[in-house]
C-alpha cells in the first residue's frame, strides 16, 4: 500500500487493515508532522529514521555526536543574563575631553561657538516643526476638502435624482394633456354630428307639417 496514512479514511482503513498491522508492528520511520509511524516511509509525509533502541539509552553526549538522536536532546534554558539582549547591556562609559582655555579670549570664542550652535540647533528645530506643523494642516484641509468633495458629489447624485423623477412628472402630464386635448377634440365633434342630426330632424318635422 503506498497510500499515505494521513490520506486514508475509514473505508480505506477497513479494506487494508491488515497491511497496516504489519506496517505499524515494528516501525522504522516516524512522522515529523502527524506522528504517524510505519516500516515504509512511503506511507508518511515527512518521514524520519527511528534510531534503534540501544542507541536511545546512550549518554547525552553520545547521543549529540549522532545526527538522528542529537534533535531528540532537550533545548537547553536560557539563564536570565543570556535573555538580556545586548542593547540593554550596561553602557560603556563615555570619555569625555574638557579642554580648558588658555585665555579669557578663547573662553569667550568657545562660548560664542556654543551660543552659535544652540542657536542654529533651535531655529532648525523651529524649522522642523514648522514644516511639521505645514504638513499636519495640509492633510487636516486635504481631509475636509475630500469631505467637502464627497457631500458635493452626494447632493449632486440626490438633485439629478430629483431632476429625473420632475422630468417622468412633467411626462406624464405632457401625455394625460394630449390624452385630454383628444378626447376634447372628439367630444366637439359627436356634439356637431349631434346638432347636425337634431337640426335634420327638425327641417324634416317642418316639411312635412307644411304638406299636411
């Protein structure tokens, strides 16, 4: 059988069990993904040598200069000063050079390169944070302006919805209008036929008074 036993299901199961038996009774490999075991590593997905039984009851160090049993060997634990990682390590401390003046004059340059540094130093942390505080008010007006665009675009969307309905109304009235003009039309022609036969009628009633 060179199903794979993560692969069957129970009627599989059924119909080679037997084989399964011999498979399993004394196995050579083991599978590192379900822990399945079997004599042919044809039948697991990841399969892996089983050492032999005395190999197993060697000493640690044995057992590490072998390659099958030395991923078996516990992982050994990390003392507290090992988990520290290296940035959080005591600082070296700095050397720091203090160069004395010779002169009154030299001091007063050192304090004047000083004051021209801490200067420089503030006005591009002014600058920084005024082109900051320029991008922070850009995005605020791109953000209302988008909002702004998307209240535009919806109360467009609701008048040529509204424009669309007028227009089906004034339709529909333009045509019961000439429905109404028709039917007026046809009204004023029955009524003429009407007068028309009323009034023949009539002549006739006359005329044949006259000849009696």
């Amino acid at each position: 059988m060179a199903k794979r036993f993560c692969k069957l299901n129970r009627r599989d199961i059924t119909e080679h069990l037997g084989e399964i038996h011999n498979l399993v009774t004394e196995p050579k490999f083991v599978c590192r993904s379900c822990a399945r075991s079997s004599a042919d590593k044809a039948n697991l997905c990841k399969p892996s040598a089983i050492p032999p039984v005395g190999c197993q009851t060697k000493s640690v160090a044995e057992k590490a200069a072998c390659g099958l049993l030395a991923e078996t060997l516990p992982t050994p634990e990390l003392t507290l000063a090992d988990q520290i990682p290296v940035s959080f390590a005591e600082p070296q401390a700095e050397v720091v050079q203090i160069f004395e003046p010779t002169s009154l004059e030299e001091q007063a340059v050192l304090e004047t390169n000083v004051s021209k540094k801490k200067v420089k130093k503030a006005a591009k942390i002014g600058v920084e944070a005024l082109a900051l505080e320029q991008k922070l008010a850009l995005e605020k007006n791109d953000k209302l302006g988008r909002k702004e665009l998307k209240r535009a675009k919806k109360s467009l969307k609701k008048r040529e919805k509204y424009n669309k309905k007028l227009a089906k109304v004034v339709k529909q009235h333009r045509k019961l209008l000439k429905k109404s003009q028709k039917l007026e039309s046809q009204f004023e022609r029955m009524s003429a036929h009407i007068e028309s036969a009323v009034l023949h009628e009539r002549q006739i009633a006359d005329s044949t008074k006259h000849i009696h």
